[in-house]
C-alpha cells in the first residue's frame, strides 16, 4: 500500500497541505485508505503504512504570525494593467520572510486576465445538445439503467426530468463498440446516492464512448462523481453536483492510466460529512475537485473544467501533481470556498493544514504536465495557487497558470501571509496573473 507523504514546509503556521483521501490500488472503492500529506504522522489517523517517502521536512516554530514563501517568476507581458475588481482581505498584519522564501519577482499581468473569463475560456467544451427526434425517452430510474446497459453506438438516450436514480450507478463502465452513446439529462433529472454508505452516487470505471450532457448529482451520505482508470474517450459537461457528504469530483487514477476524460460541471458541497474526513484536522480533506490523488496510474490527455461554488472545506481543486501525465488541462474557478459548517469544529479556516485554494498542487515532479490555462477566486479563505505540499525538490517548471484573477476577496484565512500565488521553490511558471504574487 502507499507509503505516508510529506511535503516540504510551506508556511509556518498553515504548514501541510490538508489533502483528500484517495484511493490506492487493490484497495475497494468503498473503503479508501487514510494517506498523510503533512509534516507529522498525526495528521493521518489510522495510516496505512508507517514507511515515509525521502523527501525532507521541515518542523515549524511556533509563531505568533505566519510567514511566507511568496516566490514568484517573472513573465515576459510588457503592461501591468489589473482588473479593478480585484479585492484582497489585509485583516493582518505584514508577515516575516522565512528563510526558504524566494525574493519575490513583480509578475506582470496584462489587460487579458481581465478580459478572459471562465465562461469564455471554457465554452469551446459546450458542444451542442444532439437531436433528440430519434432518442430513446426514459422516464424512470429503471429505464435509465436498461437504456444505458442495452445502448450501441449511434444511440441517444433522452432521460426526462422526473427521473432520479438512487444507489450508486456504474452502468457507465463500459466501452462502447464502435462509436459513442449520447446522454442527456433534462433539468432535474440526476443521480442521489445511497443512504448509509460511504459510496458515489456515480462510479466511472475502464469507461469509453460516452458523452454525457447535464444531470443533477446529490449524496448525503458519500461523493458524488468518482472516475477509476479509463481509456476513454468520455466526456461530460454541464454536470452540477452539491449536498455530498465527501467529495464532489474525484478522478483517482487507481488502478491505471485516466485517457481521454473530459469534465465541465460545477461541484461545491455545503453540507459535508466530516467524519468522512481521515485527516486530523476535520474539514481540510473533503473537497469540491481532487485530482489524481491515487497510485496505480496517471491521469493524461484529460480537460477538466472545474466550476467550484459553495465549497465550506478542503480545496477547490486539489492536484496530486507526481500522477500527474502528459497533456492534463485545467480550468478554475472557486466563489464562496470555505465557510463554517454549523455543528462541527469546521470554522472555514484550516488551523494546521491548508484549505480554501482555488489550485491546491502537492507531490512530487509530474512524469507529464499541468496547464491551468486560467484560475479564478471570489470570496475564498485561501490562495488562488498554493504549492506548501510540494516534496522536496519537487518541480513544476513543465506546468504553468496561465492566467489567474482574484474577482472578489481573497486569503481570508487570517493565518495566511498576503500571497496570492504561492509558488515557493517548485519552479511553477506563472503567466498573466492578478494580483501580483
């Protein structure tokens, strides 16, 4: 089984990165194992393996202020235009440098981050609906699931409003044999999980030659949408999934190599299940996105375009960056990421680990890369980038932010040193980003 992580210290006081459960090969979905991605074996209750990785750590001194590795890189734009609309919480006071910090470089930003937006960078993906004059109409949870089993290529499947299928549904796992099965979801029409367990209310598995448009996905009781290896190609866009008790989105290459995935939906759960939680810190490893957080496999040749709204813990998106393969494009944004959820210990503030980041990277040195072609956060309690659970030595130098933008307020978190982008040593190339980092 995996060996327990531990990433290089970020920032004094929020010093780990608070990194959801994923899944390790030959391990059951239903049952993933607890894996410590902070600087002490504490964080991760009941680890699964007491072996450590090389990489060096760091203890943090007790302070009464944090401290910051805000390093930069400098981008050849030529203007230093940014949006007006940018807001920064400054509810503390100026934090120290550390000693691992990286003199900070002005990034230049240009007028294009204020110009792109996520609506307009991600539309290229919102392929339209199909003609439904031919399509197979089900009005029933056990019509959806005859319909998708019995379906050939060619077919499209029109699933009305009124249908809600409980359980978890793995009806998607399947190639389809000579071309692509069309879904789509009327509004209202989705998935809801079953009560009592900590399973997804869907379960992608060794899937392809599908496309999937809507659906509504709810869960109280576990995720909401959990992708194993896969050869694809299976895209689904216009997916909302809330109310989860764990994770929105997990994309967990368990088992071998994700290809040809494509995801565009928004996720955000107000209402999670911190007992669900293995970190130590309740709240700081449920997330709306997590990303390649298995052994087995990478995840490659994939777009995800990950909308973030209402989120109350963990991070927007959180990446394990060393299963990280060739050609993996992300798109951000996160509005309303971290609050307090009533009747737990869950403030919305990570006090020893980190969360309310739109991009949360951690691990070690991606065997491909990562192109965050554009990242954005309104009214978060972290960073728009965070990189404190990057290992040692890890680098990021072939992955990039191309643009990012804060359009509301941002870290929040009053433990957080005022840095937009934290880079720190990993080599991360950033673009055309406000504010500066």
């Amino acid at each position: 089984m995996r060996a327990v992580r531990r990433p290089a210290l970020g920032v004094a006081l929020v010093v780990t990165a608070a990194i959801g459960a994923g899944l390790a090969a030959q391990v059951a979905h239903t049952t993933p194992p607890c894996w410590s991605h902070g600087n002490r074996a504490d964080t991760c209750q009941a680890n699964p393996s007491t072996s450590t990785t090389s990489a060096t750590t760091t203890t943090p001194t007790a302070t009464s202020a944090p401290t910051t590795t805000g390093a930069s890189t400098t981008t050849s734009a030529s203007t230093t235009t940014s949006p007006s609309t940018t807001t920064i919480a400054t509810t503390t006071t100026a934090p120290t440098a550390t000693s691992a910090s990286i003199t900070t470089t002005a990034a230049t930003t240009t007028t294009a981050a204020a110009s792109s937006t996520f609506d307009s960078a991600t539309a290229y993906l919102d392929s339209p609906l199909p003609s439904l004059a031919n399509a197979i109409v089900v009005s029933s949870a056990s019509q959806f699931s005859s319909a998708i089993a019995s379906a050939t290529a060619g077919e499209t499947i029109d699933v009305l409003g009124n249908v809600l299928v409980p359980g978890e549904f793995t009806g998607f796992n399947r190639v389809v044999s000579g071309g692509v099965v069309d879904v789509v979801f009327q509004p209202g029409s989705g998935f809801t999980g079953m009560a009592g367990t900590n399973l997804p209310a869907v379960w992608i598995h060794n899937s392809g030659g599908w496309r999937i448009w809507g659906g509504t996905i709810t869960n109280p009781a576990g995720g909401g949408i959990l992708v194993y290896t896969m050869p694809g190609p299976f895209t689904w866009t216009g997916f909302t999934v809330s109310d989860t008790g764990n994770t929105c989105v997990s994309v967990f290459p368990a088992d071998g190599n994700i290809s040809g995935l494509t995801l565009k939906g928004v996720a955000g759960t107000a209402t999670p299940n911190l007992s669900l939680d293995p970190h130590a810190e309740k709240g700081t490893g449920i997330h709306a996105w997590n990303l390649a957080d298995a052994t087995g496999g990478v995840l490659e040749n994939s777009t995800i375009a990950a909308d973030v709204l209402n989120q109350a813990t963990g991070a927007g998106v959180e990446v394990e960056m060393d299963r990280i393969g060739p050609s993996v494009t992300l798109y951000a944004r996160a509005k309303h990421l971290g609050f307090p959820v009533p009747g737990t210990t869950w403030t919305g503030d990570a006090q020893t680990q980190v969360a309310g980041n739109v991009v949360q990277l951690w691990g070690g040195t991606p065997p491909g890369s990562l192109d965050v072609r554009y990242a954005e956060g309104n009214d978060i309690q972290g960073r728009i980038v965070e990189t404190s659970g990057a290992y040692g030595g890890a680098s990021y130098a072939h992955s990039s932010i191309d643009a990012g933008v804060a359009t509301g307020p941002i870290l929040q978190n009053p433990l957080l040193s005022k840095v937009a982008y934290n880079v720190g040593s990993t080599g991360l190339v950033l673009g055309t980003v406000s504010p500066l980092p």
